[in-house]
C-alpha cells in the first residue's frame, strides 16, 4: 500500500484518467491531483492508483550523475 | 527501468559506502531514524546497514501506518464488517493487523463478513456504484501518499451522489509523529539519541519538503528528505553523516526528481476541502497524539462511516509481551522482543510491526535473519 511506483504516462483517457506503465505492465491509473499538467511521456509517482506527482528525469540523471562522483567514477 | 535500476547499481552502492565508512569519525557514533516503514523494508531488503560501518547505526521509527493502527480502530472496522448490508473494503495490508482478543478482518472475513481487498480506493466507489444493494465502506489508512485518493473518491462519491459510500476514515499526519519521538522523555533524556532523520520522499511530494523544516529548525535535527532505492538511502546517509560532522541541522532534500519545497498544491488544497484535524488520534506504541489524525469535514457527513453507523468504543488495550510500542519509538529492536520470530510471524503476527510488509519486524523476518545466523556461525 505504501510502495509508490514511478511509472510512464503512455496515454490520456478522458476523466482525469491515464494509462501509465511500469515494466511492460500497464494499467489505468487516476491523475486528478496533478490537475491536468500531465502528459504522454512523463513519469508519475503512483500510489494505490493515483499519479501523486511528476518524477523530473532530468532530476534524476543530475542525482546519478552526483552518485558516479561521490563513488569516484566517470557520469554515465 | 529508468528511475529504478539505476539506482540499485551494486558498484556505486559499494563505493559510496566506502566514502561512508572514510567520512564517519571513528571517535564518535551515529543514529540516524528512517521514520518510514518503506525506508526501513529498503534498509532490510538492500541489507544497507551490512555496508556501513559500525558506529552508524539505523533506528527504525513509527512511519507504517498499519503497524500504528491502534486495536481500538481494528475492533470498531470488524464491528463495522459484521453489521448487516455492510461490505468493507480497504488495503490489503489491514487484513491481518490484529485487534483485540486476536482478531483480525482476515478472520472475520473467513467467518463470513463481506470483506473485499482493493488497490484504489476508486475500486471501493466503483463496487459501491455496481452494488446499489450494499453500503460500501472504504477502510482508509495512511499518510499524506494515501489521503489525497481518499479525498479524490469522496469528492467523487458526492460528485455522483452516491448513498451507499462512505469512508471509515484512519489517516494520520507524519510531522506529529516524528514530533512525538522528538518529544519523548526518553528522547529528551538521551536514552534515544538521534542524529538526524531519513524524512520521507513520497509524503513529501504532497506536503513538500516545508512540512519538515521545523525539526532542524526547533530541534537542530539534521532532516534529509530521501528516495527509496538503495542509492538514495546511501547517500542521504552521507548526507548526514556530513551534516553531523559539521555540526550542522539543515533540511536537504535528496530526492529533488520527486521533491520540491511546496509539494503538490493541488492535493493539499483537496485534502484541506474535505479533512479536518481531529483534536487527538491513538497510536499504538505512542499512544494519544494531539491533532495527528484527521476526519471528514460535518459537510461530507454523509460520506463518513464514523457518523454514519454506530461503532463501539475502543477497549483498554490488554498488556502483552509484544514489544511493538518500543520498537515503533526506536527504543526496541526487533530481535530484542522475545515473541518475534516463536509466537509471533508474519502468518500468524501479534504485533502489527509483523504484519505489514513496512514494519520492523516483518522486514527483519524476511531479510535479516539470514543474515544474523551467518554472523553467528562466522
């Protein structure tokens, strides 16, 4: 109940619904607290079926990036 | 899966612990809290406190909202469940969390009552719109991630008129709980010290990192609003083992791909709609906290179980040699409860910190006791 997913928003249905994925699997998901700025493409952090908030790749690939070098390595 | 394997890379978790155990002063030790119960099952299943050297150690709080669901709540949701017409629906989690006399709804529902798992709380209004016939209660539970659904369907039950719905309302708040362990007389007598905090990063994305920057501000707590993968966990705990060396107490956020300081505005504006303080919510293991908890609004009485049938009052809860009460205020470990693991398991749990897959217990059942008997014949 607790574990939240980050899944890909892969279509828009109507009433504040959308299909997202996570690996391969997918499945309707409600998208009323992100009050419409959503899109095909970004990456939603669901729990017990509701996009709480956008995931930022670019967010992301900044954190990895910081990760490779506190470990010492090259960004990938 | 970008966002998820990246961030369980063996190599880098490896190196970045080594950069832990080169920070970490071998004169002094550390206690850090992960206040969440999905940080702590990471913490177990990624065996992250294996990595890190001896002097850090990790305290497991109070944040699984099953686990601190009080025997008062369970009774009154099996009460609620035998009433004729009356079919409960809630997370899959709450089945097994045991009331009074070692009772659960998993039970009850063998015994006969209507009692249905659901993943969303839309599936308990959609059941309700597809069975005129029943009144439908949804057995809401959970912080600041799940209350924002639970007001979605209840504007939604309104929006549709629905007469048959309503909501046995659980929901608690997360800064009044690590309030409360900050508080402690053993906090403040030093029998728990802590030295900074993994704050959550999905209730965070509700409430925004704000909701927590008055534990460096009012305690000097060191805060790090941290993801949930092993990666994150990492290196929010360099983060603090920073911070402490420093002397600092700051909130950082380290999930900022989820995490910002306001949070989702949206969801707070609907859970202020349809959701009010209660005055004091019970805990089990922290007991009576004030305005931890929150109700239906008097205009969404229609849809509030709590008005709308009668429930019985909770019972003192009977003294047992469950630890679970230590272990959700970090004074306790798993290990040191001497039911864990005999009479207490996962299929057949005492305590509520066996039964959610977020709780202490379970997550030490399932991933750490492997590894203690290897420590024990090594």
């Amino acid at each position: 109940m607790c574990l939240g997913l980050p899944m890909i928003v892969v279509e828009l249905r109507p009433g504040d619904v959308a299909l997202a994925e996570y690996e391969g699997v997918r499945k309707e998901v409600s998208v009323a607290l992100l009050a419409g700025d959503v899109a095909v493409g970004d990456f939603v952090l669901v729990h017990v079926g509701f996009a709480l908030s956008k995931i930022d790749p670019e967010r992301a690939r900044e954190t990895l990036a910081l990760l490779a070098e506190i470990a010492g390595l090259e960004a990938r | 899966m970008i966002l998820v394997d990246e961030f369980r890379d063996r190599d880098v978790a490896l190196r970045i612990a080594r950069v832990i155990g080169a920070e970490a002063r071998p004169e002094r030790s550390y206690a850090f809290m992960e206040f969440c119960g999905g940080h702590t099952h990471a913490i177990f299943r990624y065996a992250i406190e294996d990595l890190l050297p001896a002097n850090i150690r990790m305290v497991h709080g109070p944040g699984c909202p099953v686990c601190v669901l009080p025997i008062g709540r369970i009774d009154a949701a099996i009460a609620l469940a035998g009433q004729p017409g009356v079919t409960l629906c809630t997370y899959g989690d709450v089945l097994r969390v045991p009331g009074s006399h070692r009772r659960s709804l998993l039970k009850a529902k063998a015994e006969g009552a209507d009692i249905r798992v659901v993943y969303s709380p839309m599936d308990a209004v959609k059941l309700a719109q597809a069975s005129p016939d029943r009144q439908v209660v949804f057995l809401a539970v959970g912080f600041e991630t799940t209350t924002p659904p639970t007001a979605v369907v209840v504007l939604e039950a309104e929006r549709l008129g629905l007469a048959n719905f309503s909501v046995f309302c659980n929901h608690v708040l997360t800064p009044p709980a690590i309030a409360a362990i900050l508080d402690s007389p053993e906090a403040q007598g030093g029998a728990l010290r802590l030295d900074g905090i993994i704050g959550p990063a999905h209730v965070s994305a509700v409430t925004g990192s704000r909701a927590f920057a008055r534990f460096p501000r009012d305690y000097g707590q060191p805060v790090v609003i941290t993801g949930f993968e092993p990666l994150d966990v990492l290196q929010a705990i360099l983060m603090l083992v920073r911070q402490a060396n420093a002397g600092r107490g700051e909130i950082e956020n380290q999930f900022t791909r989820g995490v910002t300081e306001d949070g989702n505005r949206h969801a707070q504006g609907l859970m202020a709609r349809v959701f009010e303080s209660r005055e004091t919510f019970a805990w089990r293991g922290l007991g009576q906290l004030p305005a931890s908890g929150i109700r239906l609004r008097p205009e969404f009485a229609a849809w509030d179980a709590e008005r709308r049938f009668s429930l019985p009052e909770p019972e003192a809860e009977p003294p047992t040699a469950c630890r679970c009460g230590a272990i959700l205020r970090g004074l306790a470990r798993p290990a040191d409860c001497r039911l864990f693991g005999t009479g207490c398991t996962p299929d057949n749990p005492i305590g509520a910190c066996m039964v959610s897959s977020e709780g202490a217990c379970a997550a030490e059942w399932a991933y750490g006791r492997a590894r203690h008997r290897g420590k024990e014949t090594a």
